[in-house]
C-alpha cells in the first residue's frame, strides 16, 4: 500500500503559484494512488474544485490546525508542510517523517533578521527533507538553515500558454506599447518600483501602457495606487484583480496583449506567472534576485539584470526598439519550458524523494 499524505499549508487565501504547486502535486500523487489529506485553516472554492481525489480538512484557526495536525498525524506516513512551519509546527509529535516545502524564509528574515536560533534547531530536528523551488532558493536556505536542500522545479502548462490563439483587446490597449507584471500585490514583488520604472519609461515612449495584474487583498495595493497617483500616471497605469475576473483564460489573453513582461522583484516568489509570460511568447526582463534568474540566463529565456529603476528603463527601451525580434527570440528559446519545466516532471521527483526517506 502507498504511504499516506499529509499536505499542510497554513492557509490557502488565493490561488497563487505556492497553492498551484499544491494542487498539481496532490492530483499527482492521488493519481498514482496515494492517499492525500491537506490539513489547513481555510481554502477558496478556486482551489478546492482543481483538487481530484484528494480530501481536505479545514480547521478555521490555527489553534484548531495544531490540534488536528496533533490528532491525526500519527496515522500518516509523511507530513508535507508548506511555506514557513516552525512557528506553527512546533506542538507537532516528531514522529511522522516532515519533508518541507519551503518557498521562501519567513518574512522577518527577507526584512534582513537572522533566523532565530530555536527555529533553526526546529527545523534541524524535524525536517527529514526539504524541498525548494530553484538554485537561488537551494543557496539561501543552506545559508539560513545549514541543511542543503532538495531542489525541484515547478511545472508550467506550457502547452496552454504557447498556443497561437485570437488575442481579445479586452484592456483596449492595441496600439500601445504594454508593459506587464503579473504578481501578488505585497512589497517583496516590488510593483511601486514598478511604477517608478514605468514613469521613467513613459517620458521616452508615448504610448507606453503598464499593466499591474494580481490580487488586490494586500494593504500594500494602497501603496501602489498612491504611488500611480503621486507620479499623475492614472490615465497609464491599470490595476486588475486576477481573483475577481471570472473570464476563462483571462490571463493568457493578457499575457498575448502584452509587449514586455517585467518582475524588478525581491527575493520572494513569482515564478509561475514570469514562466508562463515566457511560454506565452512575451519578452521578459527580472531582477538578479528573482528566485528563476539563473534558468532564464542560462537559457537564454529573459533578460536578468540589476534592480535598479536605470537598468530596467534601459533594457525595456531595448526592447522597444526591436520587439519583433525580441518575440521571435522568446517564442524560438521558450521551448525549453516545454521540454523541462512539466508538472509530470515536479511530481515525479516529489514521489522519489518520499520513497527515499521511508
């Protein structure tokens, strides 16, 4: 009999990439016949009608969580937790094999904060495994933790995205020159640098447009807007809620509108949505501490360089001046996604790494 699963995220408020990645695993694994429970506070409807066989117990608060986690743990064979345990993990048994899936460090250590001693040991004590998105994230928490972790590509639908189909004017922007950032609304994926980007971008391309796609739960969206407002570029700039616009492939048609696609991001996140602009054919520029730079610059799939507001105004006026070619280029090397980055692949590679620790 396949060992039992038991997946664990804090919460599932939007439908973002952590909780895409979440999705595509429990599906494959209760493909291949693996029992799969996800224990969390709360989940969207979003997120639980993309889920197959897998069931789904949710405990409202934290509290409740721990308790369930505490309660039930015991009949599993693996616990899967996901983004940051320590504080929410600590009154678990030690019993069950923990392999973390770790996204990013806790938000006080991107602020610049050492990790604290007890989470350390915390995670040294308990963590058979642990599994990270990409080079970038292997490097950061070797140094944060002092345990090498597993590195395990996310997926992309690569297929869906590459597809030529009739791209719909829905933003009215078809003769404009549309800058794009598909991202969660939150400081770490930096849209006020954004804006401060495309200010500059404007003052040299007159019909440039930018588009800031997301979610908008974020407090953090307020200071966007008041930075759009403070730099008079609200006739330019639009905001959209990716979690509120019902249209069936909304983003895909908005990716095919877009002329460039840009992430000037901290070192947090924003992986599946600059790979599926990729994929899409859309000329893409991120930062150095963007989590994928080092598979974008080593296969040629993007331009990475400094986050610094001259650079990116730089590089997207080099687009500019020969997008053609820049989408030729991009439609030609994207290809790579197709070939590497499936979720058949990501899956498979979790199933070995919980068959090695059993």
């Amino acid at each position: 009999m396949k060992p039992k699963i038991m997946i664990v995220p804090p919460e599932v408020k939007v439908l973002g990439g952590a909780e895409r990645l979440i999705v595509e695993l429990s599906n494959y694994l209760t493909s291949k016949n693996y029992p799969v429970t996800i224990f969390t506070t709360f989940a969207v409807p979003e997120f639980k009608q993309l889920l197959q066989e897998t069931r789904i117990l949710e405990c409202q608060t934290e509290q409740n969580l721990i308790q369930y986690v505490n309660m039930f743990s015991h009949k599993f064979n693996i616990v899967n937790p996901h983004n940051h345990p320590a504080e929410l993990y600590f009154a678990h048994p030690l019993k069950p094999i923990k392999i973390w899936h770790c996204n990013e460090p806790p938000g006080y250590v991107l602020e610049g904060n050492p990790v604290r001693p007890e989470e350390q040991a915390y995670v040294n004590r308990t963590c058979k495994a642990v599994v990270v998105l990409g080079d970038y994230d292997r490097y950061r928490f070797q140094k944060t933790y002092g345990i090498t972790p597993i590195v395990n590509y996310l997926g992309i639908d690569y297929n869906f995205y590459s597809q030529t189909v009739k791209v719909r004017n829905t933003l009215n922007m078809k003769d404009n020159f549309v800058i794009l950032q598909s991202a969660y609304f939150t400081w770490t994926k930096n849209q006020v640098k954004t804006v401060e980007i495309f200010a500059e971008v404007k003052k040299q391309i007159s019909n440039a447009k930018l588009v800031l796609a997301g979610y908008n739960v974020s407090p953090y969206t307020k200071q966007v807007e008041q930075k759009v407002q403070e730099l008079g570029l609200e006739d330019d700039v639009y905001m959209g809620d990716l979690l509120n616009n019902p249209e069936p492939n909304w983003l895909r048609n908005l990716y095919k509108q877009s002329s460039v696609f840009v992430m000037p991001i901290l070192a947090q996140g924003g992986w599946i949505s600059t790979f599926e602009a990729i994929s899409s054919g859309v000329p893409t520029i991120v930062s150095e501490d963007f989590v994928g730079s080092n598979l974008i610059q080593r296969n040629k799939l993007g331009s990475v360089i400094p986050l610094q507001t001259e650079a990116f105004v730089k590089e997207i006026l080099r687009v500019h001046d020969n997008l053609e070619s820049e989408k030729q280029k991009t439609v030609e090397n994207a290809k790579w996604i197709g070939e590497n980055l499936t979720w058949e692949r990501f899956g498979k590679k979790y199933e070995e790494i919980f068959e090695s620790v059993l």
